[in-house]
C-alpha cells in the first residue's frame, strides 16, 4: 500500500547521501555505537539523514558545524530511538542551539516553604518544553565513549520526559510496561541515591549524584548510564537498568560484554 510518509523518508534519504568513509569516521569517534549490528548501523544512519533534516541545528560563535560534526551529533540523538520506531519521538521542538562553551542560564526555584528563589546558573545544557534544546559544544564533543557521560542522550532525554506534560522522570510508557514497576524501580534509586548524599554530600557515588536534584534529573542521568556506563548502572540498581531496557528496547550492556569478551581493544582496556 503506497504511503506518503514513506515515500518522502525515501525521497529525503536520496537527495541526502552520506559519504560512507565520514560515516566511518563518525563510528570510530562514538565507541558506544560499537557492537550493533549492520542492519542497526542502517538504520541508525538512515534516522541520523531524517533527524538533520527535521531540525534546525544553529551553530553560535565559536562553534564550528561542518557534516561530519552534525552526523556526530545527530548519531549521539538518534541512538535512544535505535528500537523505538518511526513514532515521532523527538516532537515539539525544531531546534537544537550549540553554544561554544557553558553559559549562564536565569533559573527560579520556589522551595516548600513558598519562598521563591532566582540565581544565574552555569549550565552545558538544557531542554525547555516545547522550545529549543541547547547544547554547549564542547560537551557534545566530549560525549559518545563508554565513560558515564553524554549530554545530546541527557538533555534529549528530558524531550521524551516532557512527552506526557512537564518533566517528571516518567516518559510515555509502552504499553507492556506497567508504571507501578517504573515507579518502584526509579523512587528506591532514587531514595537511595539522596540518602547516601544526606548521610554524606561528598559521597562517591555509583552514579552522577546530579541524578538526586529531581526525578526529571533522575531520568536524564540514568539515560545517560544506559547507554555510555550500562555496566556501572545495572550493577548499581539493576530493577532501573531492566525498566530502561524496556523502554529504550536496547539492551547495551550486552553490547559492551559481547565487545569485552570478543574485540580484542576492548579486551585489553577491561583487562587493564
């Protein structure tokens, strides 16, 4: 049955190829795209053409934007929508703006008492409902390894967050998920989380102890685990590294084991 949908994907797709060596140049900058599959590494290439397509990436002084640099971006973007489909997943927002280092951000706080508070806060991201996602580009560049950090996967995280309304820590949900099992799984973390940063604020915690501020945080941070420390993740609150690799549908961890056990680089860096 003809579709209109799919037949401007295809006509977008010709009209934009991508030179397989930057494609390959892009790969070997990102080791956590390392492990899928050929059939995964097309599609994600192919979602990659679509997504640079649909938003406008504004580039401020002192960035520099060339093709490969936007592929860059647009592979960290699209790996979370790698088993997610063709459901427009990344919707109210046409923008990402790239700042060339942090900036400073108006933030406002009204705390339990009703006091409202307002400071300026250095920021490397952030993600306004239904407006842009703003991304310091020294941070893009320095995500993409397997070292428990990604800011395009943690500000775009909080993009599927706001799907359901304000950010909250719960995105839309599929519909063999039950949020009771979401809900447990993320408030004993979490709990967990702000009781060892109670008990001491300069914790060494198993994972960014950003994640207690808020559920919204929460959420954006352990995205980030999933995909760049699943290994840190699953050993620390494995029942949260189960309800994410059933809503993402990935499972990365298998992907690093399956590297660690047959790549000999990888190997040879878990052996170290």
């Amino acid at each position: 049955m003809w579709s209109f949908r799919e037949w401007r994907k295809r006509r977008t797709l010709a009209r934009h190829p991508v030179d397989p060596q930057m494609w390959e140049r892009v790969r070997q900058r990102l080791p956590i795209l390392d492990g899928l599959s050929a059939e995964e590494d097309r599609y994600l290439l192919d979602s990659c053409v679509l997504f640079l397509q649909a938003k406008h990436l504004t580039a401020l002084e002192g960035v520099e934007l060339d093709d490969e640099s936007r592929l860059f971006l647009a592979a960290q973007a699209q790996l979370p929508l790698l088993a997610l489909g063709d459901l427009n997943w990344y919707q109210g927002f046409h923008e990402i703006i790239l700042y060339g280092d942090d900036f400073i951000s108006p933030q406002r706080h009204r705390d339990a008492s009703g006091i409202e508070h307002e400071w300026d806060g250095e920021h490397s991201g952030e993600a306004w409902s239904q407006g842009p996602v703003i991304l310091a580009w020294p941070g893009v560049l320095t995500s993409g390894g397997w070292e428990a950090y990604n800011l395009v996967i943690h500000e775009l995280a909080h993009k599927l967050d706001m799907l359901n309304g304000d950010a909250n820590g719960l995105p839309p949900l599929h519909p063999d998920m039950r949020v009771s099992d979401w809900a447990s799984a993320m408030q004993s973390a979490y709990d967990d989380l702000n009781r060892q940063l109670d008990a001491n604020p300069d914790a060494e915690t198993a994972i960014d102890p950003y994640a207690a501020e808020n559920p919204a945080e929460f959420f954006a941070v352990i995205s980030e685990y999933f995909f760049s420390a699943p290994d840190l993740l699953a050993e620390a609150y494995p029942a949260v590294y189960g309800q994410l690799k059933a809503f993402y549908r990935q499972d990365p961890l298998a992907r690093l084991t399956a590297l660690q056990r047959d790549n000999p680089v990888y190997q040879a860096q878990h052996d170290a």
